[in-house]
C-alpha cells in the first residue's frame, strides 16, 4: 500500500532539506565533486560513443583522461601564461587608459573641466584610485580565488573524481533507478530525461559555443593588433552562455580599447566591431540553433535569477549548481503546469462533463 500523499510531502520535503543544508555547511568541501561531477556529466556522451565504437568503459575513459591531460598540458604551457600576463598588463594600464580618457573629454569639451566642478574632481580621483588600487584589486581577486577554490584540491581531486565518475556513470545511474519509488518510477524517470535534456542541450551545448566564440574573438582580435585581445576574448566567451552579456560586455571592453589604441583610425575600430558583429551572427544563426536547440526553456532572466540567488546564498558552489538546479525546476514546472491543466481545479466540472 502506498504512502498517503501528505506523507510523502513530508519526507520528500525532509530530503530536500537536507540537500539544501548540506550545500549550505559543506560548500567549500563539495566544491571539488561537484565539479568532478560536471566533468564527468560533461563528458559521459563521449564515452558512450567510443563504447559504440567498440571500447570498453575503461578503455573509452582511458582515451578520455589522456587526451583531457595534453589539453591541459597545452594550455598550461601556451595558453595560461599569456592570458595571465596580459591581464596584469590590463590593469597596469588603467591609470593610463583614465589619463587618456580625461584628456581627450577635456579636449573636445572643455568646459565639462572647470576646476571644482563635480565631474572635473571625479575623474581625478578616478584615475587616482585606479592606480592605487588596480594591483590591490587583482592581487584580491587572485588570492581570494585561491583560499576559495583551494588550489590543490582542484588540480589533484578533480581530475580524479571525473575519472571514478566517468568511469562509473552507467552503473550509478542504473542503481539510481533501482532505488526510485516503484509508484512514481514511470513519471521520475520522464522528468529526469526531459532534465537531461535540457541540460545536455544548455550545458554542453553552451559550453561548446563558449568555447568557439571564446576562441574565435581572442583569435581574431589578436590577428588585428588588439592590445589584451586574449583578455577580452576569455571574458567574452566565458559569459556567453547568458544570451546577449557576452557581446554586450565583450564588445564593449573591446571596443573601448581600440578607442584607446587606434584613436583616429576609424578602419580598425570598425574591424573591432565588425568582429563582434560577425561572432553575434554567427552564433544566432549557426552555433546555437545546431548545438544548444530551441526547446532549451532556459529564460536568460530565469537563469540570471537562478545565478544571482545561489551564488549569493551558496558561494562558488552556487554559482555551479545554479544551472542544473534551474533547469531541473523549469522541467518540473512544466509539468505541474501540465498537470494542472488536465486537473479538475483547472478544468472544473464542466469540462469533465464535456469529456
């Protein structure tokens, strides 16, 4: 005899609990298997098609974690230091840059700079506080990204808990049904597909653009000369994946320092632009329509929502659950919505009737 339905509210609801509790004290130490876990998430279509392939498990997760270490090992070696370099010089730069910018406003509008008045006073202290802070401010952000993510850990338990996970993933999954409650096993198993759906078109997908889009700007923009073109092009590609920010913040940093950079050159201002203008078409009409679909249901205003809450209630781990979290209430949702309508609190007693 099954529960009765307020019972198992309640025990459901105690579950939840718990999982929101466990996140809340152990953010810091899940952080590296959450991440695994992504990874692993991430990668597991992979090695289900070296498994069609004709692979082992082992054998297909072995390919995996050699080719991931020479990625890795590439990066390291080419790609890390530039990007860490130029972003140093980035800020290095800004007090200059603030000099530059109360130059050429005095300049073209002079009267703006009447001495004591508030704008006058604001852009002196702006250029004041850049270069005073400007190494402070990385310095922080360097240190404080240390002591959260806790680097050691990432590099050695990460890795490993991908390749457990990768390694096991079709079992875990099959004991994880085998645990469903048998009553609502059938609509707990469509959820969680309609679940994996989303996020494999979201999370995969997204990342695979992130990926392109961040390649192709660095790419692009360093062909043109573009001072920092490396910077700008991970930030860009970095926050792609909510629709529009990516462009919108990209787009602008690029543009403002080819401003700085080729001031009097309109041709190479308009190739900066054009650059991110071309990688906006390029995405709309090609990238995501064929990697990320249509039937996402992932609203930008719902994941910024989703972003801004987690990580504001849970930290880094937050920000990494945030998405899977989302995706999973909109499914959910959904189908209440569904259900709703097919209710007798939606349909009332005539449209029973008229069935």
């Amino acid at each position: 005899m099954a529960l009765p339905a307020r019972e198992q509210v309640k025990y459901w609801g105690i579950a939840i609990a718990v999982f929101v509790l466990a996140l809340w004290f152990l953010g810091d130490v899940l952080l590296p298997f959450v991440l695994g876990g992504a990874i692993a998430y991430f990668l597991d279509p992979v090695a289900d098609r070296l498994e069609r392939a004709g692979l082992s498990r082992a054998a297909a997760t072995a390919v995996i974690t050699i080719l991931a270490i020479l990625l890795f090992v590439v990066a390291a070696l080419l790609v890390i230091p530039s990007l860490i370099n130029q972003t140093v010089a980035l800020v290095d730069q800004l007090p200059e840059m603030a000099r530059g910018l109360r130059e050429f406003v005095q300049t073209r509008f002079p009267s703006a700079f009447v001495e004591n008045t508030t704008l006058h006073s604001t852009l002196a202290q702006l250029g004041e506080t850049l270069r005073e802070r400007g190494g402070e401010l990385v310095q922080t952000v360097v240190s404080s990204a240390l002591s959260a993510l806790n680097i050691v850990l990432l590099l050695v338990i990460v890795p490993v808990v991908a390749v457990y996970l990768l390694l096991d993933w079709d079992r875990m999954v099959a004991q994880v049904d085998m645990l469903l409650p048998r009553d609502h096993a059938p609509t707990i198993r469509r959820l969680a597909r309609d679940i994996d759906g989303t996020l494999a078109s979201f999370i995969r997908g997204m990342g695979t653009v992130c990926l392109i889009l961040g390649t192709y700007y660095a790419v692009a923009l360093m062909l043109v000369g573009l001072n920092f073109g490396l910077v700008v092009g991970f930030v860009a590609g970095l926050i792609t994946f909510i629709p529009y920010l990516g462009a919108i913040i990209g787009g602008a940093l690029a543009i403002g320092l080819a401003l700085f950079q080729f001031w009097g050159e309109w041709g190479m201002i308009a190739l900066v632009a054009g650059i991110f203008v071309l990688g906006q078409v390029v995405e709309g009409n090609i990238l995501t329509p064929n990697l990320v679909g249509q039937s996402v249901g992932l609203h930008p205003v719902w994941l910024l929502l989703a972003l801004s809450v987690f990580g504001a209630l849970f930290g880094f781990v937050g920000l990494l659950v945030a998405v899977p979290v989302a995706a999973a209430l909109g499914v959910v949702a959904r189908f209440g919505v569904s259900q709703y309508k097919t209710s007798l609190l939606y349909l009332g007693l005539s449209g029973r009737q008229d069935d």
